[in-house]
C-alpha cells in the first residue's frame, strides 16, 4: 500500500491516537494484573478487549441529541464589563516599578 498524496496533519492525527490507545491499553493492563511491574500477554489481551468494548461509536443524530440537550442550558449572563478581567491592582504587575538612571 503506497499513499503518495497525504495531508501531513494526518500524521499527527494518527500518532496522536496510536499514542492515545496504547496509553490506554497500558494502563488498563497495569490495573488488571496481579504485578503492576510486570505485565504479562494476557494481561495485555485482555486490556485491549476491555477498552475496545468500552469504546462508543456515536451516530450523526445521536450526536446532534447530545448536543441539543447541552445547548438547552443558556450561557450566562453578560457581566456588563468589557476588556480584561484583571485582578485588583496591587496584585498586577503591569505598573512601572523601577526607575532608570542617566549616565
């Protein structure tokens, strides 16, 4: 299988799972087994069965229920400032607190 033409951010997609999986995979077999320094084939096996049955492929509408149910709740209210939102101003460090000498 030769793929000449590619997006080079699917690289970083793929790797970013690979790496996500295995972390997964690794963990669940450091919780199953009796040694956690020591992971053996089984344990493994069955770390990769118990995460791939844990995995949930939605559909397109369910996705769209659950994005309805959480767009229900309002976002709240304005707070009527605008700009930034600093602390009070002994606790900022945007004044100029030195002074620089003539020579």
């Amino acid at each position: 299988m030769e793929i000449l033409d590619y997006n080079p951010e699917v690289v970083v997609n793929l790797s970013d799972f690979v790496y996500n999986y295995v972390t997964s995979v690794l963990t669940e077999a450091r919780n199953i087994s009796a040694d956690p320094g020591h992971l053996t084939r089984q344990d493994t096996l069955f770390a990769i069965k118990y995460v791939n049955d844990n995995t949930v492929f939605l559909e397109f509408d369910e996705i769209l229920k659950c994005a309805k149910l959480v767009n229900k709740e309002p976002l709240p209210e304005f707070m009527g400032k605008i700009g930034l939102n600093l602390p009070p101003e002994r606790y900022c460090l945007n004044k100029c607190n030195y002074a620089l000498r003539r020579y």
